[in-house]
C-alpha cells in the first residue's frame, strides 16, 4: 500500500507579472520554486509527525514532474495599484495527532493583516477541535495569547505574499503555499 504520509514540509511564496493571467500565475510559481511540479491541492490537516524545514531545503528535495501535494492560495488581477494577497497559517497543538493549516487570497489587505488572518483561522479550527474556548469577538492578538496560554496550541505561524496590481496593467499574481513532500 502507498503511504500518502507527508514526512516533511515548507512553506514558500511567490509574486509574477506577465501580459497573460496564466503566465504571471506560472511566474509566482517559479518564484516560489515550484513550478515543476504538477501541484495538487489538498485541506487543511498538518499531521504533527510531518516535519518543517527550510524553503531551499524543501525545494532542493522536489523533483520535477512529481506530484506534489500543497495547500495553497493565490490571488491575481490586472487593475493598476490594486493590493492582492495570499497566505497561509498553521496552528501546531501540544498533544494532538494533527494540526491546521488555512489558506486565504483576497484584495485590499496589507501583509500584516493577511498574516494575522491566516493565524486566527488556523488557531480558532484547532481551537474548536481541542475544546478551548474564545471569544471570537476578540483581535487575533488577544486571542493568540489564550489560545497559547491553553496549553494546548503551542505555535502558530504565517507565510504571505502581498503585491500591488502592475502599473501599466499586466496581471500581477500571487501564491502562498506550504508544501508537502512524502
């Protein structure tokens, strides 16, 4: 039987512009490092077994035309000036078999708020199945300081790409992925 188990990971982002939608999303991807693979897109699990390494790390150890599991965002547009986005966040438990990992891409939203974001969801998708409560009212700061005083999310942590839509009006995209390799 094939074990799909993910053994390491890591996180890596990109930014292209090209006069073609496709292209400037292919030139993110070679940014980022991965456009050699044939990228398939899974949820949101982290399994606490998996181990994160560096992105030159994990990139070195991709070989082309694999299949290679992410979880990614992306974000594109050709509007001048227009800020996009794309992120994702992590949340590792204590003493749980897995963790989370959420992905946002949007518009208008600085790398600091995308950052925070993509934490919150991830922390507050934990949080929801470990039973600690919050209150979802609150800001992501404040939240992260229960949910670690908890005890039982021990680390959470962003990967964001931000850039503003090109100014003569290529397409302008964005990726943000956390990478599987098996």
């Amino acid at each position: 039987m094939l074990d799909l188990m993910p053994k390491e990971m890591f996180f890596t982002k990109g930014v292209g512009k090209h006069v073609h939608r496709l292209q400037s999303f292919e030139v993110a991807l070679r940014d980022a490092g991965i456009e050699k693979q044939n990228l398939v897109r899974v949820s949101s699990i982290y399994p606490t077994s998996c181990r994160i390494i560096p992105t030159k790390e994990g990139i070195a150890k991709l070989k082309p035309g694999a299949i290679t599991f992410v979880v990614l965002a992306e974000a594109s547009t050709d509007e001048p000036n227009r800020l996009i986005c794309a992120g994702v966040g992590l949340a590792i438990p204590k003493n749980h078999a897995y963790g989370y990992i959420s992905e946002h891409h949007g518009y208008g939203m600085t790398e600091r708020r995308t950052e925070d974001l993509v934490e919150d969801m991830a922390a507050t998708m934990l949080a929801t199945t470990l039973g600690i409560s919050f209150d979802a009212e609150k800001d992501w700061d404040e939240r992260e300081q229960q949910f670690k005083s908890s005890g039982g999310i021990v680390k959470t942590r962003s990967f964001v790409q931000t850039a503003e839509g090109d100014k003569s009006g290529l397409w302008t995209s964005v990726v943000a992925a956390a990478v599987f390799i098996m």
